[in-house]
C-alpha cells in the first residue's frame, strides 16, 4: 500500500470526501505550487467561522521561489520539524490575535478559531490534489523577532504545503511515520451524553 | 433574497463547495436531525488534525428528543445565546483536555485542535443538508457542574446543529443578522510575506 492508503482515514461512518482524504504526509514531492492555488487555500481559511466575525487568524507565508523568505520561515520550525518539512515548497506560520477588536479583552476564542481557519485551508489543500501538514513546533519568539510580530498576536503553528512525495525520500524514523496508520478514539470515548465520560446513546 | 444567498461566502478565489456554503444561521427548522447525520458529524471531528495526534476534543451532545438532557445543555449557553439556540434541534458543548496525555504538560494546541474538529463537524453539516452555528458564549462553570466534566477539561464552545428555518420565527434584533451579509478581511489584510504588516506578493 501508498502512504496515502495508509494514513487517510478510516471512518466508521460516512463523511465528506475532503475530510476522508485529508492527512499531514511528512514527505513532499519537489514541486512548486501555483500561487492561485495558495490564493485559494488561503481564502478558504478567510471563509472561517469566529467568534463576533472576529478572523483572528494571520498567516505568515513563503515557497521555495523566494529562498530569503523560506529560509526564515523554516528557522522558526524546531529541530524535530525542519528535519523534514523543509522539502515542502510552501511554509507557514499561523499566528492569532488574542484579544478583542472591540473591546481589548481576551478572545476565549482566539486559538480555537484559527484552528477552524488551518483545518478549512487543509481540506481546501486536498480539493486541489495538495496536503497540508500543521506542527505546533515553531519558536514563537523567533518569529516574533524575525516577522516583527506586534504585542497581543501569537505565533502559534507551522504549516508545511505541497504535493505529496516518496517516503523513501525520508530518514527512516519519519518514513515509518508516513507508512504508519494513524487511528482515532472510537466516537463512544468523546461524544457524551447525560453525563462526562458516558457515551451519548447517538453514537450506537 | 433569501438567508441562505445572502449570508454564504462570496469568495474571491475558487473554494470547495462545503467551505463556501458553511455560514451560521439563527433561525433553525423544527425537524429532527437522524441519529445517523450526527454519528457523521462527530466522526468528521474525529478525523481532524491535532498535536501528537491527541485529539483533545470531546463532546457533550443532546437532542430534542432527549428533552432533560436537551434542557440541562440549554441552560449552559449564555442568555444571548438561548435567544435563539433553543430552536435548533441539538445542542452540543465543545470541549478540549487542556493537557498532553504522554507527560501532563498544557497542549498548547488543546483550543487551536477542538476548533479544527468542530470546523470538520460544521462542513461535514453541509454535506448532510444542515447547518451548524457555534458560540463562546456558554457558561462553562454550569457545563463542569451538571455534566461532571474533570479537572484539566475546558468547556469552551456551544454548537447549534439543525435544518435552516425561516427568519420570520426570529425577533426582530435576531432575524436582521439572519438578513444581513457578514463580510471578510481581503487576504491582503492576514496573509503576510516578509513581515508583519507587508501582504504577500502571492495574494495578488
């Protein structure tokens, strides 16, 4: 089997196709991606649900065409991730604002919603043959110093962008990674009825 | 015009359908939703991207047809919320575990990785014909106390799940937002190239 049978998902109920065949691949392929392609899977992001239509998500953004700009992205991954993601022609980082426009408070929100805004931009990415593979190990303050990012918005993930590759392009501790089922909890161990930890009657 | 034409995306770069037809509606339908439309919408969540694959994310879900469990959910959402959640046929609490299994640190992506689930369940919705609006506004100190959810859970979002119903059923300060199109910052104003501040050349 190819990675890709391996790692898509395996629902135990039907889904959209975009959610079914969405995963983060560690191998890319070495081919750009068209900027009307990055166009789209960022306005996917921007369509996001937020709290007050808040759109706290930022995206800080380079591909391989400007080496400059890649190279500073890719510094601000850790160790663990630029062992790989620098083969993806496309990088990162999303940042949130964490407080509010109207009132200078803290937005419960604020990661959450970029959240919602990366996973639209994700499932958009496989509309468009692409994967995108989101690490929560970035160097915050590296960004921050580097990309001038102001006081009240954090840096908060990485994000690597591309075609998919051959995991026989991998070092052998992330090629198993991208040979490797990844499974979920059953729905039984998350979605709770009358009670925490009691599995709702709607899930069977 | 109707809601639906009015308040979905008008997105300046092609996006998938379910991306661009997601919105939150106020007014909901008084028609059940079939226990196995929500078993596909929480398996969406399911299949969502998150830090060490931890998937944080848990829900406490009722319907309708479970009227004290749709109750004791109900009275969780903040009064400006049961203006008008208490039409939607169910209800649900996101939750997020905000500490990493494998060592009990904070999981600095335990927020950012609930928001990518529910960002699943409300697109998966439009596959199935719904639509799901979600809220900050909850109380989550009534969320850890009717529902006994542990030490180290946030309760952080309500979800309103149902059928689009007719504006018409809404007052009058309620029905407007129904009627009234929710814009988007231009990618101009949240994707960044070489810093903060400075649009990318790739969004045109």
């Amino acid at each position: 089997m190819n990675p890709e049978e391996i790692r898509r998902a395996k629902p135990d109920h039907p889904i959209a196709y975009l959610i079914a065949h969405r995963w983060s691949p560690y191998a890319f392929a070495d081919r750009p991606v068209a900027d009307e392609d990055l166009r789209s899977l960022f306005e996917a992001a921007r369509w996001a649900a937020s709290s007050y239509n808040e759109q706290p998500w930022s995206y800080i953004v380079a591909t391989r065409a400007d080496p400059e700009s890649y190279e500073k992205v890719f510094s601000c991954l850790v160790e663990g991730n630029r062992a790989w993601a620098g083969a993806a022609p496309v990088l990162a980082i999303g940042c949130t604002s964490l407080n509010h426009k109207y009132n200078g408070k803290r937005n419960a929100a604020a990661e959450h919603d970029l959240g919602s805004a990366s996973a639209q931009m994700a499932l958009q990415a496989i509309a468009l043959g692409l994967h995108a593979h989101q690490m929560i190990g970035i160097l915050p303050d590296r960004v921050r110093e580097l990309f001038h990012v102001p006081e009240g918005v954090q840096p908060l993930t990485g994000i690597a962008i591309g075609y998919l590759g051959d995991p026989a392009s991998l070092r052998e501790n992330l090629r198993s990674r991208d040979l490797t089922p990844k499974g979920r909890k059953p729905l039984a161990e998350f979605v709770f009825g009358g009670s925490w930890g009691e599995k709702s009657p709607l899930v069977g």
